[in-house]
C-alpha cells in the first residue's frame, strides 16, 4: 500500500460502511507499537482481576441498595434521576445484575488503568488499525478484532446474536458504524435490528449502547425487562456508566472488598467529599495538599459522576499540577460543596508516558514528534480482542483529528 494513499483507503473503508462523507478523521503511526511480551500478556492475563473488580462494585452497591447506606448510595446513585434512582435498583432483577459484557479500559501507561468504558468508542478504530497492519506486514498473525468479537458474543449468548446498536449516543460515530459494517459480513455474520433485512424487535437477544440512559429511554425497554427478553452489554444499572468506581479499591470505606493484586491495575484514584484527602502518602487536608509544589500535586480532579453531559470525552477534568496553589484550593473546596448536592468528584494519579512517535500526515510526508500517549486494551467475555495506542502533543488524547493511532502487538 503507497503510503500517501493510506487515507484515501481508509476514507473510503469509513464512508462506505454507510453512505457518508465523514472519512477517518485520525493519522496512523507509520508502523505498529511493539511491547514487550510481559506487558503484552498481561491484557490476556488481568481481565480475570477486571471481572474480579467489577463483580465487587456490584456486590458494594447492591449491599449498600439493601442495607441503605446513605453514604455509598449518595456516591453512586449521586445524580441519577430519581426516576431510576434507588426504588429502580432495588427493583431490578437479579439477572440484570451482571458485569458488563465487552468494554474498552484507557490507561496511563500499559497496564496502568484510568477508566474503564463499556463499550467505549473506538472499536472501529481498532479494528482499521487491524486493516492497515494486515496489509502493510507479511508476517503479521493477530486475529481480527470483529471477528473475535462475533465468536465471543456468539458463545456468551449460546445463540446467533441479533443486536439492537443503540449508536445515536456514541461520540465515535463513524468508527461505530464500521465496526458494525465489518462484524455483518465476518465468518459468522452479526445480525442487526434495523439494518438487516426481516429483524424484527422481539428477534433482538442482545443490546448494545453507550449509555445506560440511551437503554433506559429505548422504546422497547420497559418490555424488554419485563419479558427478560435481552441481555445488555453495559448493564442496565448505572454503577459501571460513571467514574464513581474508580476508586473503591483505594477508598478506606471500601478497600477491604479489594485485594493488592487489584490495586496495582489502577492508577490511584480517591474521593473528594469533605476537606480531608485519602492519599498515598496517607491523609492530608486540602488546605496543606494545595500548598505542595506543582511538580508534586500530580493529579487530575475529575467528574466522577452520572450526569451524561459531563462525564464523556474528557469533559469536567482538571490538571491540579497546573493550578496555582489559590486556585487548586479553590476548586477543591467548591468540588467538596458540589459533593454535597450530589455532584462527586475523583482525584487520580497523573501517570505520564512519551514516546518519539512517526506519524504519516495526509499529504504523505513522515514526521515525528514526541506525544503523550494513552492505552487502550478492549475485552469481551473471555478474552482480550485488541490493543490500541493513542498519541497527541498535549494531555488529553481520544479522537481528536490531531491524534496518532496505532495497533499495540508484542516484540518478537
């Protein structure tokens, strides 16, 4: 493939999934980001601790739902409408209670976890990476994303999947719907609600959004419970589609429920909800926490919580090491009020990774450039389908059309 044409081919890969002009927006890394074996296996080997960690959420919240602890309730109920508030989660059913199905992590630095998004966005992204690798080098092995995707869905179900893709609250639109343009004409073809022809709503078995409030507002929602008719990819509950989570394994009222072994998966996340901060270190008041040296407050305060309008593509997320002393106080202190009404915000371990990138722009020339990067593994229900790395001169790094995409494979 001629280099300069690289985003001819992926214009056309995009637009052609369903009629549109969008293209691909990104660049390409001129080639593949190479680990090393150990951190390579260990996205194979740690989703058994991920499960492990979710399956505990769920046993804090649905405890909490039971004995109405107000506190952990007041944390990861926080703004959720009070139509599906509390009386909904009780009411819910056991066999919603599950973990979710397919789900993207982002992280710092290999192996070092931020979040964790079901699904997440960027499923098309990494399955084009998987394209342009698989035409550029001989040699390369990997199985396609997509396709592993059907098989894994297709055991989870026991069935042939029919999906209802609720894709209008995805912000990676494009990417989306290439993914799902792929996953219709694998092997073992996807069926979509929709989309392919004679897919009637009660033939659905499984439903995909990206948000729970998308699920919650879908026409046939209420039936669909009801008749226990569909299994969800994120849950119909809102704990894993928030920030809240992050960090119970840290949390002196929850880090009992998690082991070391857990803990050393995620960059180090703490609650804000009064003047007393839970860090490393060990406590610290704010007022002291923000007289410390820029080069030592090294964390990002973030939203942490389920109002949808702040909680998607790095919105309501501050840098504490480029504050002032005064103004890292401030926020702090107004966040702690916010955590009053509801509004719950996170600090979490700033952990920095650049790389001398070599990017191809549109016009074919090759530059490079040293890039903050960001990591991205993505999951189905028993394995681990991909491994996606994300480079941008600056600190917040998903999607933008400055960002450099490569596929993450091992070093021979």
């Amino acid at each position: 493939m001629i280099k300069i044409k690289i985003y001819e081919w992926a214009d056309q890969n995009y637009n052609n999934s369903f009629t549109a002009d969008t293209g691909f927006t990104q660049k390409f890394r001129t080639g593949l980001t190479l680990l090393s074996k150990n951190n390579y296996e260990n996205y194979y080997t740690r989703l058994k601790l991920i499960h492990t960690f979710q399956n505990k959420c769920i046993e804090i919240f649905r405890r909490a739902l039971k004995d109405d602890d107000q506190l952990m309730l007041n944390w990861l109920l926080n703004e959720t409408p009070v139509s599906f508030g509390k009386n909904y989660h009780k009411e819910l059913e056991d066999i919603f209670y599950k973990r979710p199905v397919f789900f993207r992590t982002d992280e710092l630095d290999y192996g070092k976890i931020c979040e964790i998004q079901c699904p997440g966005s960027l499923w098309g992204e990494l399955q084009l990476c998987y394209e342009f690798a698989k035409g550029q080098y001989t040699e390369f092995d990997m199985q396609s994303p997509v396709e592993n995707f059907n098989m894994q869905l297709t055991k989870y179900l026991g069935d042939q999947p029919v999906l209802h893709y609720l894709i209008d609250n995805a912000s990676g639109q494009p990417g989306v719907r290439y993914f799902i343009s792929k996953s219709r004409k694998c092997t073992s073809p996807i069926k979509y609600y929709g989309i392919d022809k004679n897919i009637n709503s009660e033939d659905v078995n499984f439903v995909r959004s990206h948000s729970v409030y998308g699920e919650w507002a879908e026409n046939y929602f209420k039936e669909r419970i009801t008749k226990k008719s569909v299994q969800y990819d994120l849950p119909p509950y809102i704990l894993f589609d928030q920030k809240a989570t992050l960090c119970l394994p840290f949390w002196s009222k929850t880090k009992s429920y998690f082991s070391d072994e857990i803990r050393n998966i995620f960059a180090y996340t703490t609650p804000i909800y009064d003047d007393t901060l839970e860090l490393p270190e060990g406590k610290c008041s704010i007022d002291d926490f923000s007289e410390w040296p820029r080069s030592e407050r090294n964390y990002y305060l973030k939203y942490a919580g389920a109002d949808v309008s702040l909680n998607w593509g790095s919105k309501a997320v501050y840098r504490l090491s480029n504050l002032s002393k005064e103004k890292c106080k401030n926020i702090l202190y107004e966040k702690i009020e916010e955590a009053k009404r509801g509004r719950i915000w996170i600090l979490q371990e700033n952990i920095i990774r650049d790389e001398d990138v070599e990017y191809i722009e549109r016009n074919g020339d090759i530059k490079k450039d040293k890039m903050r990067g960001k990591y991205s593994g993505f999951y189905g229900p028993y394995d681990f389908l991909g491994l996606l790395t994300m480079y941008r001169k600056f600190n917040k790094v998903h999607g933008q059309e400055d960002t450099v995409i490569a596929l993450g494979i091992p070093e021979k």
